[in-house]
C-alpha cells in the first residue's frame, strides 16, 4: 500500500526537522535584526543626545538677538556633519525662524514617532528646547538620516534568508535518505501487519537480523505464530463455552422456578409479619396508656414477681408512703413490709403481704382492706389490700390508697354528732324528767304551770338547735346556690335588722353609725340579716351587766386594693381570752361554759359560713372584761359587675384591715 | 436655472471668500499669546542680557497676565532700527535712543535707573596717553557707532580737537578694555557701569582719562500701541522694585532702583540721538 508522505513516520520526521530549523533560522535572522535596530538605535540617541545641547548653545545668542541669519548659518554648517539630514530652529511662537536641508513653507515633520526603521524616509526626527535662564527662546529640530543602517538592515535580511533557505534545502534531502534507509524493513512489516489485520493470521515471515529493524521483524514473527497458536486455543475454548452456556440456561430455568415458588411463600410470611407487627403496636400502645394510667393514678400500686420480689412501684406509691421505686425494687416480701411499717405508726402498723393475702379471700369487700397510718413523709391514713395475680410474671399486687381525707370527715361527722347529741339530749332530759313528774306526780296547777313553761321553754331551746343545725346543714349543702343575691344596701339593711332586733328588756337598742354614703354590696338579703341578728344577739347576751351596743358601716379595702364595707358590731361585755377567740367559730363552741347564757353554739358558725359564701369574711377581736368586736367584712359592688358567684368553699379569711368607721 | 438654484451657486461661490475672512478670526489665542517683547539695548553679550532680566520677565508675566520674553540685537544700530520699525513692545535703551524713539517712533518714556550713568575715556594704566591730544593720529576702540558711550567718546574726541584718530568697533565691552591692553588701540570708550564690572584684574590695568558728565543711562520707553496699558506696565515696573526679586536685581547689578525721568532729560539726549538718526539713514554697511 502507497501512503502520502506526509502520513508515513519519515515524511512527518522530515517534515518536523525542517519546521523546527526553519523556526531556529527565523529566530536567529530575526534576532539579528533586531540588535542591529537596537544597537543602531542607542547610537543614534546617543549622537542627538550630543548634537542638540552643542548647537543649542550656539544659537542662544542669535535667538535672542533675532539675529536669524547668523542662525540660518550655523544651521548651514551643522548640516555638513555626516549623518544629519535637516536642520530647523522654530521661535517661541513656533515659527520656522531658519531651516537647512528642510524645503521652504513645508511643515517639519513630527518627532513623537521616537526612534524607527521603517519610516519613509528613513529618518530619525529629534526636538530640543532652546532655553536661557528658563526663557524659552525656540526650539530646535533636526533629522539623523538612518538610510545606511536601513540598508545594512535589508543587506542582512536579505543574507539570512538565502542563507536559511539553502539549509533547509540539504537537511531536507539529508533526512530523506536517512529515513528511507531506516523505514526500508518498516514498510515490509508494516505490510505483514495489513495481512495480519485482514485475517491471515499467519503471513509469512519477515526479514531477521541483530540490529532493531531485524530484531523488531524476528519479534513479529514469534508474535504471528503466538497469535496462530492463540487462534486454534480460542476455538477450542469457544465450543466448550457454548456447551457451558446451555448447561447454565438449563439451570437458569430451574432457578426462575424455585425462585417463584419461593416468593409466594414469602408474601404468606411478610403479611403475617405485619400482622405481628400491628398486634405489637396495639399491645405497645395499650401498655403505654396502661403504664399512663399507673403514673396518674394517686393510688399506690407494687407489683411483686413469681419469686415475691418487688418489681414494679409506680409513682402514686411513693407519694403516699414516701418509698421510691428504686427503695424497693428487688426487696422480698419481709424487707418491703419491714421497710413500709417503718413509715407508720406502731399502733396502726403494716400487718404484712401474708395478712392482707388472708384478707383478700374474705367475702365481704371492706374487710379485704386493712388501714394503717403514716407518720412518714405525712401524717396520713392508708388504706392497703392485696390482688392476687394469675399472670406468670406477676404473683400479686398491692395497692395503697391515701384516705387521710376520708378519715378526717368521718371524724369530724363522729364529733358533730356527738355534739349534736350532747346538745339535744339536755333539754330533751329536762323535758323528760318533768313531763314524767307531771305524769307521775300530782301538783297544783300553778306547779303545772310552771313545769310546762320549763318544757315549753326546753322545747324551744331544742327548736332552735335543730332549725339552726338544719341551717347549717342546709348551708353546707347547698353552698349558696339557694342564695338570692341581688344589690342591696348595707345601711338600709342594718336599720331595718336593727329596727326588727328584740332587744332584752332593760337594754338599750344598738347605736346606729351608718353614714350616707352609697353602701352596696350583692348578696341574699335574708342570709345577710341573719347573720347580723346573730352578732347583735350574742353582743347582748354576753354583755349582761348592761353596756351599749353599737352598730356601725365602716369602709375597709382587701389586701388586693378592693374596695369593701362591713357591718361592725361592738359591744362592752364579757370579752373573750385569745383561745376563745381562736375556737370561736367552731360549731357548738360556746364561750360560756356556766351555761347562764342561752345558745347552741351554732350561731357564729353560720355566720362565718354566710358570710364567706358572700367572699367576704368575719373579723373578730376581743379581751376579755373590755367587750368584743365583731366586723362582718363585704366585697363592694360593682358598678355594673355582676354578683360574686358564691364560693364553692370557705375562702380562707384575708388577713384583717384597719376598719373605719363611717361617722366616727 | 431656477433662482433658487442661482442663489445656491451664488452662496456656494461665496464660501471660500467667507473662509477667507473668517479664517483669522478663528485663531482667537492668536493675539492673546503673542509674548511682550522687552528689548534691551546689546550693551553686553545677549547671553548676559538676557540672565540678567529673568526676575523682570517673571515679575511682569505675573503682574501682565501675558506672556513675556527678552530680546536683544546684534548691535545698537540694529537695536535702534528694530525700534524703529516697531518691533519691540518695552524697549530699555540709552538716553540717547529713548530720545530718538520718543520723537520718531512714538515711543512713551517710563523711567530709567537711579544709578549714575556715565562714559568712559579709558587707556591702558602703563601707557603713554595723559590727555586726549595723546590720542593724535592713533586708533580708538569703541562700541557700536550708535552706543552712547560711543557718540560721547566721537564728541569728547571732537571736543578735544584730537586730529587724525581713527574709531574700532567692537561688539562688547570687555572687548575694549582686551583690546586696549593689548595695544590694538590707544584707548576705548565705555560706560561707567561696564568698567565696575569687569574683572578686577582687568579693571586694575585699564586707566580712566576722563568721564562725561551724568547721562541718561538705560530708560524704559513703551511703545505707542500699548498706551491704553501704560499706567499698568508702568505700576508693574514700579511694584517690581518693591519686590525681593527686584532689589535683588538692583544691588546685583548696581542700579540703585527706578526712579522717573526730569522734565528735559531726555532733550539734552537730543545731540546725542541726532547722531543716531543719521546712523540710520546712512546704507548698512555690506
């Protein structure tokens, strides 16, 4: 096969070699030129730099004479220096003044072109100031002729290229015999290497020898045989695979069968998976809201494992016993009864797990709890029992609950009624030993008389206890939903109980101090009238050595700054010591313990409870022989605030605020 | 032709004689930067003339507004004829010019120096020349025909009745007192302030015969077609003597200052300037 020359390795040699002298010459023709541009270039500013100050002195004189003609002359002899082409010298005002070599009329030529060769003409145009004594007297011009080192230049140029241009020429024919001896052998591989690729695989063998061409040929013959040999080994390697891929197709389709058998059976397992999964988010769930239900619980509750041991305690436990869960975890039976009657009192001690297991299977539910009492981390009353667990995990639990406040009403229910009996049963005694005497003894009617009054008058005495305890009970139930509360004026009110009061025969009625302010607070007229009924009743049955009886409106404000009224009563009577006063509003408290002075002592337990339904409170001082005041403190109404919603308890009484009277 | 087409042409035509017209008044920077031209008489070597009234130059240029340069000419009677013909703005020049250039050129007398001004009649200080009849019959070496000093020295030679003396002109004054010890001639005529300043070593060996009287030394005449600016050339020159620079200039060169011209000073320059004016109108010398 024929290829172009530059496509073969020796014309691309040849060519390369060629480009790269050719480069080499032009740098060097070219870097020629240009030190003799430079080098003729400094001499050329060198010899102006000496010109122009030499003839710039001669002619100081003459241009500052006017004296041009001597000018022009000196110009005239300076052009005999070999070299200058022209010389001019321009006035101040830039004026041709005198000119040689230069034609007349024409304009000088610029100098700002600086230095350069390749101006026509060839010239070098130079400008120097002509000065003295810093007075600008003209300028003087003149051109170096650069017409010898132009030729000098193109001589030069000229020299180079045909000087590169004949090296070019022998290298070229140089490298072409040079490569053609050395690409000889290349070209017969090179042709058993196109046999190779058009598939003779085994061309026949090229030249041999011991330099690089002949070692390169006899490589290409071992390769050509390696390839043969690699050809027949290929063949044979290309049945054995066909027969391998039939035997894999073969299991390949077996495979896809097992594979879809095996999908099947696993769908069945991933949807009981997530069946799993959903059941185990509903027990996770129920166990959240369970464990929810424990910790908000206030009950205690201890579940112990098969072994006896604590395992779990919630929260409600260690805030009834004061024993954390981490305390008991891990304790067997004895340690945690014995670290739980540590926290009780010893006659109402923990019994321990065994007894409340017995009292779990009694029959009836309340013996099944045991209460016990704790002095630790409180005074508190527990009720506690057993659950016996079926659970493999839990064997039983115990549950704790706190029924300090149960306890404390039952208490005071138990107290209440014993008071209440005490309280009935004195007149009812009275009443029934003197109706036996007038049903088992005969007496005059004048005694019969007599003892009726004193069963009329016990009678009447036990009414009043049982209207004022169904008062107070009915207070306490119905926690003033029954009051009629509407704006009512203070003043008006305390004239008109003060008007209706009996007053004892031989007293004196209340002094009134009302003023005329506006005094409205809303409340149930009714309720609020009793309530001062009460007062004015006990200032005059504890003043019995007489004394006046004064009933003032004073005006007070909370400790929040609310404005409030109250009706004080004030009397000069028996006064009371400061434990009367603090048991004063007790239900049957009676400060008169001769039993002289009538009452059931429930009169200022139904005040304070009025007047706390009302959120106000009852304020109360007193020593004993200088009397006793008792103010009835009110919120003010509100100009159009609707009533005070009655508490649904006893508020707890503010602390006392300087009253003042009204009209003091 | 239509006439709107005829005056087309018509205006056409008439472009290049507009462009004409109109060309000069284009260059407006033209008039305003032509240099005010002080001329100062060649009573020495151009270079010297020229240093010496740098600090008047730059005063003036300040004080003008306007370009300024100083100038010179070759002698004093190409001096007198430039002045004559009207080529100097500010001319500094003896007595004796001022007076001609007042009455034939129109030129305005504006002061001239304190400083005395006198001629010399001076002779080598070892020669044999005593008096003016001494002089008989040999050379004397002056300035140019139209300096002063020289018409002085022609007159005192006249006045002297000095028989046979032939004149020499040289262009500088340090020329003559050379000359004169060299013996080229018998003696030389120059001014007093030339004579303090030559070298001392020169000055030592020159002998003064004999002296003018006063003169009229350099007086400043403006030329006619400032006069709408005389007041304010001739404050500057004023103001110019009150400056450092200016008394500077004045003791350098031993002036004594400015001051204004007597009445009839100038008159009695009128023999003297008569002298000049037939100088001029005698053919330049080939």
């Amino acid at each position: 096969m024929q290829l172009a020359p530059l496509k073969t390795v020796r014309g691309r040699l040849i060519l390369a070699a060629v480009a790269i002298e050719f480069v080499m010459l032009a740098l060097l023709v070219g870097n020629s030129l240009r030190l003799l541009r430079d080098a003729m270039g400094e001499q050329a500013r060198a010899q102006a730099q000496q010109i122009a100050p030499v003839l710039s002195a001669a002619l100081v004189a003459p241009l500052a004479q006017y004296d041009h003609a001597t000018v022009q002359a000196v110009l005239r002899e300076s052009q005999a220096i070999k070299g200058i082409d022209y010389l001019a010298v321009t006035d101040a005002a830039g004026r041709v003044v005198a000119a040689s070599g230069w034609p007349a009329g024409k304009p000088l030529p610029d100098t700002g072109r600086g230095f350069t060769l390749d101006a026509s003409p060839p010239r070098y145009d130079v400008a120097h100031p002509i000065a003295l004594a810093g007075q600008p007297l003209g300028r003087l011009q003149f051109g170096l002729d650069l017409g010898q080192i132009v030729q000098a230049r193109q001589a030069l140029f000229s020299q180079g290229l045909l000087i590169a241009g004949g090296e070019l020429l022998l290298s070229g024919a140089l490298l072409s015999v040079l490569g053609l001896l050395i690409t000889r052998q290349l070209s017969a591989l090179t042709e058993a290497s196109l046999q190779v690729a058009r598939g003779r695989l085994t061309p026949a063998p090229v030249a041999e020898g011991d330099d690089d061409v002949g070692r390169l040929g006899a490589a290409f013959n071992t390769m050509s045989r390696a390839i043969g040999e690699r050809v027949e080994a290929l063949q044979r390697a290309g049945e054995a695979q066909a027969r391998i891929a039939a035997s894999l197709a073969e299991r390949n389709a077996e495979l896809q069968r097992t594979h879809i058998a095996l999908s099947a059976e696993n769908g069945m397992r991933v949807a009981a998976q997530a069946e799993l999964e959903q059941a185990l988010l509903r027990l996770q769930d129920r166990t959240h809201q369970l464990d929810e239900v424990l910790e908000l619980s206030p009950d205690g509750f201890v579940a112990f494992d098969a072994q006896g041991r604590v395992r779990y305690a919630n929260q409600g436990f260690q805030r009834v016993t004061g024993l954390g869960a981490d305390a008991v975890q891990g304790l067997d039976e004895a340690a945690f009864g014995e670290a739980l009657a540590g926290h009780c009192a010893p006659q109402a001690s923990f019994p321990g797990l065994a007894a409340l297991r017995q009292c779990a299977e009694a029959a009836d539910e309340r013996r099944r709890r045991v209460r016990i009492e704790l002095t630790r981390p409180a005074q508190r009353v527990v009720e506690t029992g057993v659950r016996l667990s079926r659970s493999a995990t839990v064997s039983q639990i115990l549950y704790v609950r706190d029924v300090t406040h149960e306890s404390e009403v039952d208490r005071m229910k138990s107290e209440f009624l014993s008071h209440a009996a005490h309280e009935l049963r004195t007149p009812m005694a009275s009443i029934f030993g003197f109706s036996e005497l007038l049903l088992k003894r005969r007496s005059s009617p004048e005694r019969q008389q007599e003892v009726l009054a004193i069963i009329h008058r016990q009678s009447q005495a036990m009414i009043d206890i049982i209207n004022e305890l169904l008062d107070l009970v009915r207070i306490d139930d119905r926690r003033g939903k029954d009051f009629q509360l509407e704006r009512c004026d203070l003043a008006a009110l305390a004239t008109a109980v003060a008007a209706d009061f009996g007053v004892p025969e031989g007293r004196e009625p209340p002094q009134l101090a009302l003023g005329d302010a506006p005094a409205e607070v809303r409340g149930d007229r009714a309720k609020l009238a009793q309530a001062l009924r009460n007062i004015l009743s006990n200032a005059y049955k504890y003043s019995p050595g007489g004394g006046g009886v004064r009933l003032a409106l004073v005006h007070g404000t909370a400790d929040d700054g609310a404005p409030r009224l109250g009706l004080q009563v004030v009397d000069q009577g028996l006064g009371m010591t400061p434990e009367q006063v603090a048991r004063v509003f007790e239900r049957f408290y009676r400060a008169d313990s001769s039993g002289n002075i009538p009452g059931t002592g429930l009169g200022m337990a139904i005040v304070k409870e009025i007047v706390e339904l009302h959120g106000g409170h009852a304020e109360l001082h007193s020593s004993p022989g200088e009397g006793t005041t008792v103010t009835l403190w009110l919120p003010v109404a509100a100009a159009a605030a609707p009533a005070p919603a009655p508490a649904p308890h006893p508020a707890p009484a503010p602390a006392p605020a300087a009253g003042q009277l009204v009209d003091a | 032709m239509s006439r709107t087409r005829r005056r087309t042409l018509a205006l056409l035509a008439l472009l290049p004689a507009w462009a004409a017209a109109a060309g000069p008044a284009a260059l407006p920077a033209a008039p305003a930067a032509a240099p005010l031209r002080i001329a100062v008489a060649p009573h020495t070597s151009a270079r010297v003339i020229v240093e010496m009234y740098q600090p008047l130059r730059a005063h003036l240029e300040h004080a003008l507004g306007q370009r300024v340069e100083v100038i010179t000419a070759p002698d004093f009677t190409a001096f007198a004829r430039r002045a004559m013909a009207q080529d100097y703005d500010l001319a500094i020049t003896t007595g004796h010019q001022a007076r001609l250039l007042q009455t034939d050129a129109g030129y305005r007398p504006l002061l001239t120096y304190k400083a005395d001004f006198r001629a010399l009649a001076v002779v080598a200080g070892k020669s044999p020349h005593h008096s003016a009849r001494d002089l008989a019959g040999s050379t004397v070496i002056g300035l140019s025909p139209a300096s002063l000093v020289t018409i002085w020295g022609q007159h005192w030679l006249h006045r002297n009745a000095v028989p046979d003396a032939t004149m020499r002109y040289v262009s500088a004054s340090d020329s003559v007192g050379h000359l004169v010890l060299k013996g080229e001639g018998s003696a030389g005529f120059m001014s007093l302030a030339n004579f303090q300043g030559l070298p001392p070593a020169l000055r030592e060996q020159l002998r003064v015969l004999d002296e003018s009287t006063s003169m009229s030394g350099r007086v400043y005449v403006l030329n006619a077609r400032h006069a709408a600016r005389q007041e304010a050339v001739s404050a500057a020159l004023w103001a110019f003597a009150g400056t450092p620079e200016g008394r500077a200039y004045f003791d350098r060169y031993k002036l004594g200052g400015y001051r204004a011209l007597e009445p009839r000073e100038l008159f009695a320059m009128e023999p003297y300037a008569n002298e000049v004016r037939l100088a001029l109108k005698a053919p330049p010398a080939k």
